[in-house]
C-alpha cells in the first residue's frame, strides 16, 4: 500500500479514500497487536538513563571522611565563605560555558532555580535599580516556540504575558525578536536555549546571536534568558556545533549588561545533585549577589569540591562527556534510523536531525499531536504532553511532539519508535479520512 510507482513511497495524501480505508484497517490491527504486548515506557521528560548515571559514580568516592575538605586557596568547604562558589569550581564552569571566571556565580543543583529566583528577583527588585515588575501595567516574554515547557511555567506562574516566537533552522525570528524588543518597553525578556534547542536540536547562527547582542531595546531592563543548557551536550566527535559567546557579543555592541547565561551539570554527572551556574556582566553579577547575601548562608561547597575534583579541568568534563555520547547515540539514531525507514515520503510528518541535546522535534500533520500521543499512552509509551512545547501549553496547530530518547535502552527506544510511527500513520490516515 505505502510503497508504489516504482521504489517512490507514496504520499498518503495521494491515497483514494479506499485505499485509505484498507490500509486503516491494517493499522487498526498492528495497534491492537501493539498494545497487547503491554509496554510500559516513560519518555515524557528527557532524564538521562541508568548507564549515564552510572559514569559519575566514582565521584561520591572523590571525597570522604578522611578528605582534605579545603579548596586550593585553602578555604573550608565545610564552613561558611564563598557566596559565589569555591574558586575551582567557578573555574570549571566559566570553561564549560566559555566566559571568565569574574563574570561566574556558582549556585545549588538547579539552574532553573537560578532562572526562577532571576525572575522573581525582577518582579519583587527590578532590575539593577528599575522599577520592579509587580509595579509595571504589563510585563512580557518573548518564547522562540516549539521550546522549553519549564521556561514557560516560569513565566506564567508570574502572571508574565508570552509571545510565541517562531523558531528556525538558525535560530528564533530575529526580524520579529527585534520588532518587539526595539519598540514595545513592556516585553522584558526572552527564553533561549541557543544551542541544540529543546526540543528542536538547533543551534543559533553567528548572524542571529549578534543580532541578539546588537538590540536596542526599548526597555532598560529587557534581558536576554541564555540557557545554554547542552553547551557540551555533543553525539558525535566529528560534527558538533558551536555558538558565538553571547557576553563577549553584548559587550563588543555596547549592551554588557543584557544577557544572563544559565548552565549546570544536571545531565553530566547526576540531576538533582549536580551544580549549576549563572554568568553575566559585572553589575548583573553584584545585583544578583546582593540578594544571595540576604537568601542564603552559601551552597553546598561540599558538592562543588566533589565536582571539581572528580573532572579536574574542563577538558576531564569533555572526556566524560564523550562517554555520554556514546550511550546516547545508538538510542538518538534508532529513533532517526526508524522515522526514517516508516515515515520518510509519506508526507505525513518532518523531524529534526539534531547533532548534540537530549530531543527529537517531531511535526505531525496539523491536528494530529494529542492524538497521537493519547495512542501511544494507551498502548504503554507515555510521551511529552502535547502542547508542552508551547507556551500555556497550547500548540495552535496541533502538530509538535518532542521525543526523549535518553532513558530507554536503544532496544526500548527501538521498539517505543516502532509504536510512535504505527500511531503516527494511524492518526493521520484517520485525519485524511475526516477531511475527505
């Protein structure tokens, strides 16, 4: 049925309303058949797997009860000091991000606790002196969608209006980024995850992050939300994507104080108990610690120290990071490798081919994403909410599936996939049928 004139699929689009009725009928059977094997698959966020956990182990032996607990300019990790972070690990971080050490604050587990408390900070404080948010009419957030759901939940828990940002092959639509930015003072922010995107895999252009760094913004306390998440986050040796430094950019355009850059090592050693980060300008960096002073006694250094010491350097972190690569890889091309053999010509759906990140960016005909995911829930394999993507998780056409091929093994994410096209096809001959 799907392949003819010669070795070409044919495009269900091209299918009689007969020819879809049998090969409906086809489906119907091969799902009934599927959900009789009784899977039991949970990709709905992107949690590294057991192997990936396993790799950083041998870090809870770095440091025990016979360790010297003192960093290298001979502060105790166990006592107070080092608001910012031991000097070590601020090193290692600064490196892993690719900014200064000066410009680094070195914080919990959790950089979207940084993200959060930076909001909040700005709707309770301002910024570095403005006029707080909670006193504004209106403040809004630029979103580059399909994006990141946990950026949104910030932004709407704050009562911030979202703008759906289209994002490209090269990055967000910086003609409509500088329209909103350049002449409405009310958009204040907007998210970014610069490099290989969640959920897209992209990566921003050169063009596009000067861009970014070259804007006028109407309002003196707009600020650019750089998560730059997967910095490191490679599969493959030969073929990794690289970024301009956005701090350097905003400094050299005469914007140093625009940006925030947020990472953390959730997915390098383990989530939950990693370190996390922000860098920017030296004003945004006092303006922060001058309410850490009054937030908190200092982070875990313990954890900080564990951390430097088992990486060492940041070329220790790369090599560690290729290990990640090499168990995330197989699970990354047995989703493509069997979107590809299933799928491929048939009109019915278009996915990203990311080279590093932890997603899948599947677009599905219009109308179809709640569909096909309640499908793949019912036969075993529960799959990000549809609409999660977008902000207030309402995606208007219906149509992103974000695919998070981390936690399986390659033979479950093999199989999962196999039950992801069979409802892809399905819900999408079942949407032609209703069209016609």
């Amino acid at each position: 049925m799907e392949v003819e004139d010669g070795e070409r699929m044919k495009s269900y689009r091209e299918l009689s309303r007969d020819e879809l009725l049998e090969l409906q009928g086809a489906l119907n059977k091969e799902y009934a058949d599927a959900k009789a094997k009784g899977m039991s698959l949970n990709m709905a966020r992107g949690k590294p797997g057991f192997s990936q956990l396993d790799l950083a182990m041998p870090m809870l032996d770095v440091v025990n009860s016979t360790s010297d607990m003192r960093t290298v300019l001979g502060n105790d990790t166990r006592n107070y000091g080092d608001l910012d972070g031991i000097g070590e690990c601020r090193r290692l971080m600064a490196d892993m991000m690719g900014v200064k050490k000066d410009n680094v604050v070195v914080c919990g587990n959790s950089s979207l606790n940084i993200m959060y408390d930076t909001v909040s900070r700005s709707m309770t404080k301002g910024v570095n002196g403005s006029t707080p948010w909670c006193k504004l009419d209106k403040v809004k957030f630029l979103c580059p969608v399909p994006g990141y759901d946990r950026h949104f939940a910030i932004t709407e828990f704050f009562g911030i209006e979202m703008i759906n940002i289209p994002l490209l092959a090269d990055g967000p639509d910086m003609d409509l980024v500088e329209k909103y930015v350049n002449e409405d003072a009310s958009v204040k922010g907007i998210w970014c995850v610069p490099k290989y995107s969640n959920p897209t895999g992209i990566s921003y252009s050169d063009e596009v992050v000067k861009r970014f760094a070259n804007l006028r913004p109407a309002a003196e306390d707009f600020r650019i939300y750089w998560d730059n998440a997967y910095c490191i986050h490679h599969l493959y040796d030969d073929e990794q994507d690289e970024i301009l430094n956005i701090l350097e950019e905003c400094e050299k355009a005469g914007n140093p104080d625009m940006v925030y850059i947020f990472a953390s090592t959730s997915k390098i050693s383990f989530p939950g108990s990693g370190v996390s980060a922000v860098a920017s300008s030296q004003a945004n960096v006092d303006f922060i610690e001058a309410q850490m002073t009054i937030q908190t006694i200092g982070h875990d250094k313990i954890n900080q120290l564990r951390h430097s010491r088992f990486f060492k350097n940041i070329d220790g972190l790369k090599e560690h990071m290729k290990l990640h690569a090499d168990l995330l890889r197989p699970k990354f091309e047995a989703v493509l490798d069997t979107l590809e053999a299933e799928l491929g010509g048939l009109g019915i759906g278009e996915w990203t081919k990311p080279k590093g990140g932890y997603f899948v960016s599947f677009d599905a005909m219009e109308g179809c994403a709640k569909a096909i995911v309640a499908r793949c829930k019912e036969a075993g394999v529960v799959l990000t909410g549809a609409g999660a993507t977008f902000p207030y998780k309402k995606d208007p056409k219906d149509s992103n599936i974000r695919i998070a091929p981390s936690f399986p093994t390659p033979e479950e994410m093999k199989e999962a996939t196999n039950l992801f096209v069979l409802c892809v096809k399905l819900v999408s001959v079942e949407k032609l049928l209703e069209e016609m």
